[in-house]
C-alpha cells in the first residue's frame, strides 16, 4: 500500500512537471522543475529542458561567420526546414542532416562575444534557445582558417622582386560541399569619423575561383585590378560552397585572416609600389590631422617587461608577439614581448600596445620600427562594438596596420606614421597594488599586512562602493589524505562582478588544482577559446588551473589552482585607495587599519587569533549580497540555508612543534625564508608537506609579484643630436645615455646624460655644430671681441683726455692774480 502511495505522489509529480515546458522560457526556475542552468546539477530539470534549451557543438567561431555548427540533444523532423536567428534579427539558414541532426550557420557579426539565437522549425515560431560564442578572428584556432601560405609573398606581391603563384590551404572537413567557390572581400569603414554615420561594411569584390574542388588547397595567378575594385586595400579571401551564389551572405565558409591585397591592387602599386604608398601615406597623413587626437587619453605603458607581466588586470599578451610562443614579433623586430591595455580608451575607444626587447626594456618608435605603437582602432576591439572604430580587429587593420603599410613596409616613410602613432613612454605609469589570498586561508592585505582566519563561510574580500566592485569568497573544511576533517579551512570559490557586469565565479572541482568558471550561473567552457568578451568584463584561461579575470576599472583577479588549494590575487589601480574594505583590507599604505570591521572597528594585526577570527566573521555575506551559485544540495545546506558564517566551526587557531613529530624536521627543513610561518602552519595542520611546499611557493611568488611592481622612474626618450648619435636606449633611473656627432661636427652640451632620482636628466641639451660654422662663429665672435676692446680703449683713452684738460684749467684758476680797488 505504502508502495502505491509513493508510486501515486511520483506521477502526479511527474504530470506537473510534465505539464510545465521550458518551450520559450530558457534560464527561468518554474513551479515544480526548472528551465535555469544549474537542474542539471539539482535535478529538477522539465523533461523537455533539453528539446529547447540548446547545447551546440562547436559552441565558438568567427566573427566573420560561416561557422556550421551542431544542435545536440535534439532530432529533428528531416524534412524540417530549418532557420536560426541571432540576436533576435540576423536569419541565416540551418538544416537537418540525414541523422535528424539540425544544423546552423554562423552570420557575420561586428561584434565579439556571446551571443544568443533562436531555432524554428516553421519559420514562425522560435521557440528554442541557445548562445553562441563570437570570437577575433585572429584568437581562433589555425585549424578553422583558410590559410594565406607565404604571408609575406601575399602582402608585398607587386613590390620589386615579389610575385608568382599564390597559395591557400583550408579544412575541406568544414565546407559542406564537393566544390567551392574562392572569393575576395573587401573591408571599409566610411562617414565621417566619430559621428552616428560612420559605418563598417564588408564588401564581396570577385570570385578568384570558381566551382573548383575541395580539396583544401587553391592557388592561383593574381591580376592587378582597376578602379573602384582597387580602392580596396584590405580584406579577406573566403571559401564557400559553390551551390551558393557569388557573394551569398551568411553561408557556410571559411576565412583568411584580414591581410594587406597587395596582390590585388592597381597596375600603379606593380609600377612604382613605393611611391604609390608614399601617396597613400601622405592623403593618411592629412586625415590624420584632421580628426581628434586620441593621445592624451590612452594609459601609459608599464616600464619594464616584468611589470607589464605583472600587471594583469590593465594588460594581457598581444598574441602577435608573445615570449611564451617563441616571440615571433613580424611587426615589431627587435621585441621579444608585447602586451595591450585590454581597455579601450574612454572617449576614442583607442588601445595602448608595449613592447619590450631581451633585456626587459621599452622598445620606442623613436629608436626602432619595432616600438610600441598606440591604436586609432583597439586590435580586441571595444564594448559595445559593432561600429567604427570599435570593430574587434578590423578597426584597427583599417586604421593602424595598412596605413603602417602605406609609410613603413611598401615605403620608407615611417616618419609620418611615427608622427600619429609615437611611442608612449612611462613617465606617468603607476602600477596597481596587490593582495592575496593562499594556504588554508592566509591573508595578504594590500598594505602588507598578513593574518590567517580559517572560518568556514562566505565572506567579502573586497568590496568598492566607488566602483561597486565586489569579490567573495567561499571557504570549507579541508580534508587530510585519508578523508578525516582537518580543522582548518580553505578557499574553495569566488565570485566578483562589477557595476551590472556578468557574474563571475571561479571554483575548485573534483580533479585536483582544476577550476570550473561559471557566468551568471552557468558553466563557461574554454575548450575552444580561451579569452572571452562578456558584458562589462573580460576572462581569460589558456589551462584549467588558472583563471584570470579583468574588468573595466582596471581591477584584475587571478585565481589558481594550487596544491589542492585555491590561491587568490586581486590587483588594483591607485584610483582604488581609500576605496576598499573587506578581508584584503583598506588599500591606503596604512597596514596599522586593514583588519577594519564592516563597522568600522579596527582589530590590530598582532591580535590573538581568536581576535582575527571574531574580525573575519563580521565580513559574512548575506543571502541577498551573495554572487554564488548554490546547483547542489550540499551548497544549498551548507551555505544557502545555513548561516554564512558557521559558529559552529572553531578553526585549530595554532600548532604545537612537537620535538617527537617526525614531520617537523622535514617542515622546517622545507619552510624556511619568505613564507616560513605560513608554511609550517600548514605542512603541520594538514599532515601534508606538499600543502606546506605549495603555500610556500605562493606566497613567494606574491612577493615576486610586489618586487615587479615596483615603482620605477623613467626620464623619458632622449633623441639623439641632429648630425650626431647617441648610444643606450634605456631610459629609466640610472641609465645613461652617450652621445657622439658626425665626422665635421662638434659636439655642445653634455656628451653623457644620467637618469636621475627625481625623473630629469642630468646635464644639458646635446646639439652638434660643424665645423665651419663654429670656426666661423668664433671668427666673428674674436673680430666683435677686438672691435669692443678697440671701442672701449677709445673711450677710455677720451675720458683721459677729457680729465686732463679739466684739471688743467682748474689749475689756471686758482694761481691766476686778483685785482684789487685802491
């Protein structure tokens, strides 16, 4: 009987939940089951959760479109006619495989990041949804290109000595066709620049190949092209099926990067390659005057390389030019690394790219053509995109890569495009603060202060109301190797957002030192791209122990997977102090105020430890404040329903160094020097020296972190004297720089000048003179020297003259004899 009654509640049950669709109603929690993200986890999903709320494969791909991906957990009617819209707008056309398998075409987007599209089978009703992932073409993979093979013979064909037999190569796998049709487009942007008419546009021009087989592989035999087809400088070669008609938008295709058509232009460019550029060059120069500088608002580059590296929430790796990929710099030689402000400038959307050489050092346009150069249009684009010059990768191919073309590469005329695109030294860069979070939880506060509190609940690391940033933080009991309970806690999660940007969380999981990224509650996968654009954040994981994190103020969040630990650092930029509290302290060079309660009352840091935890407990989140996502049942008892601080947990406030213990001896061997103490407490409270050792190498590697963001002082470039040369190209404190003029030449002014201490150079301007005007110089200056000295004996020799008289007829007077009345 009891049996039949359970059997009776699961039906009934199972007809409500039945009766409740997801169709339409994606992401949202219903009466008695769940369209949200997180039923999977919780299983109370509705049974057709998966009919309508999409999961795709590939779920990444261009920006250009053409992409042909899969809708998985779905089979479809064959006959279906399928249609996919993006955005709510942008209809392409899908279909059903043999399988049942529906499939969708990627459109052309002018924009990077997620996506959301809609599926319908009647061209009517979209009532299934899913995201999709557009990417900067040049992140992608190589394997979801058509490549240029011989970039350089596709770039300068036409100039003295290049030519010959273009060749491209491509998946055939990813064209849905026995032949294809190889076209090329072109890219422009028109109407007056920074008005609501300036546009983007992508512009089919000819078909290079018509109907030939995929193979993957075509080559062919370039043919310079007339007016108005030769007014395209830049673009794209695209394959794609040739049932399709010539230029068809939105197909199934495959792109080349954007790349300089050379190959395509006028029989001008082939005659006199260098002075139809220097023409080019000239016409940019001029518009370059006419519209807003966008100099003065761009961040100033970080000194040193070390810095640059360090510096994750303002700066990240230019993938053009990176030292962990064999520093293969085409456009910068001479540097081994570069890195971009991954911010677009706030009125001009403009970028900042630095680039550094072996020893660490800036390398300046005004020394090399491999310096830093800063961007018109930023290379990753910039929020909220689609239009000029926010266009991810192809603004900036418009605006700064084929005008270096114009000057530089099909001319030697880089001075005019050095003029607009100079250099950014780093007088005015100022590096951001640090502070972590490591161990089983140890805290480094931004002013250095140091403190372990091991509650078990989630608390606030950061908060800023002047940015309303907010980074949490999840703790939980740690475990030793054989499953008993430690007591003590660890980092297990954090969640950040800022201002009404995603929320991020970033969490251990159940395969060691691997971190699981969650946005708005909803797993993100980097198996295909491992920088993602989200709204009013960026986040970036090359491999599942790291994650990093960056948003608009500048902030910056790393967090790692570490020996079976969470480790945690969060930078920030001067503009946060006096704007800060939380766990990670008050960021204002003053330690003696970090452990400030959310009331204000401040817990001295060499406080007893049960002091620290009293002050660690106040920082609890609530229900209503908490970021963090609760898709288990243990996360909904531990944390959700039960209390955010749990007083029921008394951490181990110390350890005893037993003399007896046989893992003291190999601690102390092993902690020693920065990061002992928190070393020992942890190779001793969890049993465990590989813990011990990975808190040791943290909190050493934080300190590193402090010792490359140092403030260094930079006196700025120096150029070398006209007719002369200098020697050295650093130009940070105590660097020196000789100078030296041409043969004929004298050199004036300081032959050596030193960096100093207050950012000034020492001596004097330094200009070489030739040696006939000096000699005339100094002729003319002895002839007006011997004119003066000839003057002045004059007029000394008359005031002579001119006494001596005086005198005289003043001695007349007074020997002359007075007549006298008789």
């Amino acid at each position: 009987m009891r049996l039949l009654f359970i059997l009776l509640i699961w039906i009934q049950m199972f007809s409500h939940t039945a009766a409740q669709s997801c169709e339409g109603r994606c992401g949202e929690k219903l009466a008695v089951c769940s369209c949200h993200s997180t039923c999977d986890a919780l299983m109370d999903c509705c049974v057709d959760f998966k009919e309508f709320c999409l999961e795709i494969s590939p779920h990444s791909g261009s920006l250009l479109g053409g992409t042909d991906f899969r809708i998985l957990n779905v089979v479809f009617d064959p006959s279906a006619t399928l249609t996919c819209r993006f955005k709510s707008e942008i209809v392409t056309q899908g279909f059903v495989d043999v399988d049942g398998v529906g499939h969708c075409v990627s459109p052309m987007l002018f924009e990077s990041g997620w996506i959301p599209f809609e599926v319908s089978t009647d061209g009517v009703n979209y009532n299934r949804a899913g995201r999709w992932l557009s990417a900067h073409h040049s992140k992608l993979d190589v394997a979801f290109k058509l490549l240029l093979v011989n970039g350089t013979q596709w770039q300068y064909y036409g100039t003295p000595g290049v030519g010959g037999v273009l060749l491209m190569v491509w998946n055939a796998s990813l064209i849905n066709a026995e032949r294809v049709n190889v076209e090329l487009w072109g890219y422009e942007e028109t109407g007056e620049p920074y008005s609501e008419h300036w546009q983007a546009d992508w512009t089919y021009l000819y078909t290079v190949g018509k109907d030939v087989l995929n193979n993957g592989a075509f080559s062919f035999t370039p043919k310079p092209t007339e007016v108005p087809l030769s007014n395209w400088h830049m673009g794209s070669m695209r394959v794609s099926p040739s049932t399709k008609p010539d230029g068809a938008q939105n197909v199934n295709a495959l792109w080349s990067g954007a790349h300089a058509l050379a190959y395509h232009l006028e029989e001008a460019f082939r005659r006199d390659s260098a002075g139809w550029a220097l023409g080019k060059c000239i016409l940019w120069d001029e518009e370059e005057k006419r519209i807003p500088n966008f100099l003065s608002e761009i961040i100033d580059c970080p000194c040193t390389l070390a810095q640059a590296r360090a510096d994750t929430g303002r700066f990240h790796t230019d993938y053009g030019c990176d030292i962990e990929k064999g520093s293969v710099c085409t456009y910068h030689p001479g540097a081994v690394h570069c890195v971009r402000a991954i911010q677009g400038s706030p009125a001009y959307a403009a970028g900042q790219q630095c680039c550094y050489d072996s020893t660490g050092a800036q390398v300046l346009t005004g020394d090399s053509i491999g310096g830093s150069t800063p961007d018109r249009g930023h290379d990753w684009g910039a929020p909220p995109y689609q239009k000029p010059p926010r266009i991810p990768g192809f603004s900036h191919w418009k605006y700064d890569v084929i005008t270096f073309y114009y000057c530089c590469l099909w001319s030697d005329n880089c001075d005019y495009y050095f003029t607009h695109r100079p250099s950014s030294d780093c007088r005015t860069y100022q590096p951001p603060k640090a502070a972590s979070v490591l161990g089983d939880p140890h805290f480094i506060t931004f002013d250095g202060a140091t403190y372990t509190f091991n509650g078990k609940g989630e608390y606030v690391l950061l908060q800023s109301a002047a940015w309303s940033l907010s980074v949490q933080g999840r703790t939980g009991p740690m475990k030793s190797e054989n499953g008993s309970v430690i007591m003590a806690t660890r980092l297990s999660s954090v969640a950040m957002k800022e201002m009404d940007s995603d929320v991020i969380e970033v969490r251990l999981t159940d395969r060691l030192d691997h971190l699981q990224v969650l946005m708005n509650q909803e797993e993100l996968s980097f198996s295909e791209q491992s920088w993602m654009d989200l709204k009013g954040v960026f986040v970036f994981s090359a491999v599942p122990q790291n994650v990093t994190v960056m948003f608009p103020s500048g902030a910056g969040v790393e967090v790692r997977g570490r020996g079976g630990v969470m480790a945690l650092t969060v930078l920030l930029p001067l503009e946060f102090n006096n704007h800060t509290q939380g766990l990670l302290g008050k960021m204002n060079d003053n330690p003696a105020d970090d452990l400030t309660s959310s009331d204000g009352v401040i817990t001295p840091a060499n406080s007893s430890p049960q002091d620290i935890f009293t002050f660690g407990a106040g920082w609890a989140v609530s229900n209503e404040s908490s970021l963090f996502t609760y898709d288990s049942q243990l996360l909904l008892n531990e944390y959700h329903f039960g209390p955010k601080h749990d007083p029921s947990f008394i951490p181990s406030f110390s350890v005893t160094e037993d003399p007896s213990d046989t893992l003291l001896e190999p601690t102390l061997r092993m902690c020693s020097g920065v990061g002992a103490e928190f070393c020992k407490y942890d190779a001793l409270i969890s049993r465990s020296l590989e813990l011990g050792n990975s808190t040791l190498l943290t909190q050493r590697s934080h300190a590193a972190t402090m010792q490359d963001l140092q403030l260094v002082v930079s006196c700025g470039w120096l150029q070398p004297p006209r007719r002369g040369h200098k020697e050295g190209t650093l130009y940070l404190q105590g660097a020196k720089i000789s100078f030296s003029c041409d043969h004929g030449y004298c050199l004036h002014g300081s032959q050596e000048r030193v960096c100093q201490e207050d950012g000034q150079w020492s001596g004097n301007d330094t200009h070489c003179v030739s040696d006939n005007i000096l000699g005339i110089a100094l002729g003319s200056a002895a002839a007006v020297l011997t004119l003066i000295i000839m003057v002045v004996a004059i007029v000394l020799h008359s005031k002579k003259q001119k006494r001596q008289k005086i005198k005289e007829v003043e001695d007349q007077e007074v020997y002359q004899p007075q007549s006298v009345d008789l």
